[in-house]
C-alpha cells in the first residue's frame, strides 16, 4: 500500500480568520448589528516537512484542501462580539490511490472583548481579546492524512490582543494565544498505535497543545483595510514524523507563515464588504509548506437597538 503524508494542521488556524471580522483582530461589529459572511478558502501543498527535513512524495502529488464557510459575527456591545463560524472541508490528492474526504469540519464559537483604550501619543492604544471553543462536526476520519478534514479534538483556547492606531489610519497589532487540546479517541487503527519507538494498546491519542502569536501592521479608513502580517505556532510537545510513513495526531506541528490582507467597505450598498487574504508558510517542522488564499462577501446589518451608521465595524 502507498504511503501517505500529513494532514496539513495549518488548515484549522486559517479557516478561522476567513471573515472581515475575525477572533485575531480589534475589529468590533456595532451593538445591536450582525456581520453574515460567506466564503471560500484553498489550500494547496506539494512539499512537506518530516521533522525538520523538506521532503516531496509522489505517492500524493499535490495535496488540496478546499473550505466553503459560512459564520456570523454578533454585536453583543460595541466592545463584545460573538463569533460563530461553520466550514465545510473537500480533501483531495493529484496523485495515487488515495480518495478525497469531504463534509463538516469543526464549529467555533468565540467571544472577542476590548478590555480598555486610552489616548497615547497621536494614537489609540487598545487591550483585548478573545475565548474560542471548537468541536468536530462530524464524525469524520482523524487518522487519515493526508485527507483528514480536522484533527477531531475539542478546543479551548484564549487570545490576547494589543492594538496602537494612529489618528490618520495607520496601526500595528500584536497577538498571542494558548490552545488546550482534548485527547482524539476515534483513531481507526484497531486499538494499537506505534509512536516515537514505542507501542500503545489504546485507541486513545494525546494531541499536544498549541501556543502561536502574530505581528501585523496596516492602514484601514471607512473605505478599505490593508494589512501584513507573520504567525508564528509551535506545539508544547510532540513527535516527528517517521521517515516515509503518515503524519499522526501526536506529531510536533510548527510553522510560521506570512500573509496579506485586503477588506473593502462598498459605500452603496451600506454594509457590504469584500475581503481576501493569501499567505505562505515559509518554515515547519511536520507540516505542508502550504500556499493558501480566500475570499469571502460580508455584510453588516442592524438587528436591534440604534441602527449603524456604519458601513465597516467599528476598530
């Protein structure tokens, strides 16, 4: 039988920072307002990292990962959001015998706050952040990389966030979070793994936990938001993968990507907005060195209380 790479572990931190307003910015929908978004997300690699040694397989080619998402950001407060987004995940390899997966990933739901913000300078300086919760959807295949549609743990994780914007729409931010994995007991190996030279009778995994943070800076006014930016994730702990055989749930999976952000605020219709995002992981250690891009269509509309006057959520 041909052997298979990894799933591409990346995939979940991008899908949850598809939409114009995402649990990673200090961006805010109004008190009282709904920002509905659609979109679309691909993720693509053909060289992957085993440990720390850059590897190509011809077994699987080029492996895809394809997201149609669907999420809602609700203005609870002005300085509180709730955030809920639901993607649905098709896997596929160019080459090999391996069949594509497709269905319902994980759902997340978080809850995004600004703590506090005082004049410095000729700017604003801001504090906050956000809990997340995520769960599998579905019961899909956890043990089937490279084509797994998640890594099927329950999450939690927390998110600081430290914001400074100048008065004429420049800013940087700066983000930082910890991720608690729940062990994976749905591994589909008959009860009996063999990890890091030793052999386990369980069908009971420990997924290591994940702390990453990103740097970011950009200009955004009522029309438009342009932004840079550079993640870095490492786990806690963890296994390399070994030589020529699948990734595993347990494997150490680090990588820093670059990525660039484009939203824009229509004028007419009020509340409509575009945004893409594309980026590049330019280092791992048992992850795809993915190339990914989205776009999504987001609209922000009044549900109760005062009605927006705004046509972008508020920063």
């Amino acid at each position: 039988m041909k052997k298979i790479l990894l799933f591409l572990f990346i995939t979940p931190l991008t899908v949850v920072k598809l939409m114009a307003q995402s649990p990673a910015d200090m961006e805010f929908v109004p008190k009282g307002s709904i920002c509905a978004g659609l979109g679309y997300n691909y993720d693509s690699w053909n060289h992957y990292w085993e440990g720390d040694t850059l590897r190509i397989n011809g077994n699987v080619g080029t492996v895809t990962h394809q997201t149609i998402f669907a999420g809602a950001s609700i203005g609870l407060i002005d300085r509180l959001n709730l955030i809920v987004m639901v993607p649905y995940v098709t896997s596929n390899t160019s080459q090999g015998t391996l069949n594509g997966q497709n269905g319902f990933s994980d759902i997340s739901i978080n809850v995004k706050g600004k703590f506090a913000e005082w004049k410095l300078g000729s700017g604003h300086f801001k504090l906050g952040g956000n809990v997340g919760f995520s769960t599998p959807l579905s019961s899909y295949l956890v043990d089937f990389a490279p084509m797994s549609l998640g890594l099927g743990t329950t999450n939690l994780l927390y998110r600081q966030l430290v914001s400074y914007k100048l008065e004429k729409g420049w800013y940087a931010d700066a983000r930082a979070a910890y991720t608690f994995r729940s062990n994976v007991s749905s591994i589909h190996r008959g009860g009996f793994y063999y990890d890091n030279g030793d052999a386990y009778y369980t069908d009971e995994v420990d997924v290591p936990n994940v702390f990453d943070w990103s740097l970011a800076a950009g200009f955004s006014n009522s029309r438009f938001l342009a932004e840079a930016s550079f993640t870095n994730s490492n786990c806690t702990s963890g296994t390399d993968i070994r030589t020529w055989e699948p990734g595993f749930p347990t494997n150490e999976t680090n990588f820093s990507v670059i990525q660039g952000r484009f939203d824009y605020y229509f004028k007419n219709p009020h509340g409509l907005n575009f945004s893409m995002k594309t980026g590049y992981t330019v280092a791992g250690r048992n992850v795809g060195q993915s190339w990914y891009g989205n776009i999504s269509v987001n609209y922000l509309f009044p549900v109760w209380g005062k009605k927006s006057q705004e046509a972008k959520p508020v920063k």
